[in-house]
C-alpha cells in the first residue's frame, strides 16, 4: 500500500516535470487555450504518458519468491543494499565471468575474478557455486560490510535453485 502510494507519487512528479507544470497552468487560464495550445498539451501529455510507463518497465522488481524467501531484506535488483545488487552479481557472473576477466572492483564492486572463485571451490558453474554460497551464506566476495546468512534449510534447495537462476538470467545474452 505505502508502495503503491510512493510509486504513484514518484509518477505525478515526472508527469509535473516532463509537462513542465505548463498543461496545468494552461488549464487554468482558459482565454489562452486555442487550438494550437490544445495541441501542444496533448502531445506533452502523451509524451508523459509513455514515459511513465517507460520507468515503469526499466526497473526489475523483485520476484514474489525472494520476498517469501527473506531476500528482500538485504537486496534489490537494481542496488546495492546490505548485499550487492543482483544486478551486479549478474553482470560479475555472466559477462565477466564468461570471459575469466577480472571483475572491475569499481563497476561491480567485487574482489575477485569469477574464474578464480570457482577454481576456488571447485565448482564448474556460477550457477553451481551461487546455489551452494546462498545456501550457506558467506561473505569476503563483495565489498560489504555484513555476511549473508545461510539461507538454508529455511529456503528448499529447489526455491534457491529458482532465485539463483533469476539472477543470473538478469544479464544473460
Ligand atoms: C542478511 C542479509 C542477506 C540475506 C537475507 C540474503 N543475502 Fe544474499 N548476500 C548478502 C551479502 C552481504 C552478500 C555478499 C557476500 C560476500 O561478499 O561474499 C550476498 C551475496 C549474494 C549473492 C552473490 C554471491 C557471490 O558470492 O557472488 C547472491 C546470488 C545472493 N546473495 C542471493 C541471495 C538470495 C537468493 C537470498 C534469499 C534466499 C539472499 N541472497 C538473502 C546478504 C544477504
């Protein structure tokens, strides 16, 4: 409900600011109002309008599983909040990784190369070593200052299984 309130704000001031207040003024003083400013309010409307729903569809949220799973409490999508952003670990895991490149601490903020933390536990796929590290929890592989608490037996295999994969489908070619 808060949510709802806070995006539905969120919307009404980029309405306000793409329309530039200017529909609104025009409005209310009508001598102004022809044809062609009858135009030009529609278009900046509908211009409005598709960005809205442009935000709206830009941001990932979080999936129903990761809020029933306890995730939520320590990571978003888009960033980074006790834990990094999934987005992050997506791109470190993926596009990186793929490659065994070093993973750039500024963009990604990780400490190490994906390929070496694999070597490490000898697991053959992120996919692999994510299900296990969110099982057990951990922490030294992403600058944060909390570990992650082992999220397992409270979330079945099967459930971490799905959220591992949503994560890594985030920034799969
Ligand atoms: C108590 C807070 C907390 C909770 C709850 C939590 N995490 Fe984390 N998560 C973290 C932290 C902190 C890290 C970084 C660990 C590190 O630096 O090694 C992390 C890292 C991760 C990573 C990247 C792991 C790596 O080594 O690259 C994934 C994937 C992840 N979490 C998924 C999840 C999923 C899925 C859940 C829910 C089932 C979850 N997390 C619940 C705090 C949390």
């Amino acid at each position: 409900m808060c949510r709802a309130l806070a995006v539905f704000a969120k919307r009404m001031e980029l309405f306000r600011i793409v329309s530039g207040g200017k529909a609104f003024a025009l409005f209310q003083n009508k001598s102004i109002i022809n044809g062609e400013n009858m135009k030009s309010i529609f278009v900046s409307m509908i211009a409005a309008a598709g960005l809205v729903v442009a935000g709206s569809a830009m941001a990932t949220d979080m999936p129903e599983l990761a809020k029933k799973s306890g995730c939520t409490a320590c990571h978003t999508v888009e960033k980074k909040l006790v834990g990094p952003a999934w987005r992050d670990v997506s791109k470190a895991y993926n596009k990186v990784g793929a490659t065994g490149t070093a993973v750039d601490p500024k963009v990604y903020q990780t400490t190490q190369k994906v390929a070496a933390i694999l070597k490490e536990h000898g697991k053959a796929t992120p996919e692999a070593w994510l299900v296990e590290k969110v099982s057990k929890g951990g922490k030294g592989d992403w600058f944060t200052t909390t570990a992650m608490i082992p999220n397992a037996p409270r979330v079945s295999q099967a459930d971490i299984k799905t959220l591992v994969d949503f994560v890594l489908g985030l920034e799969k070619k």
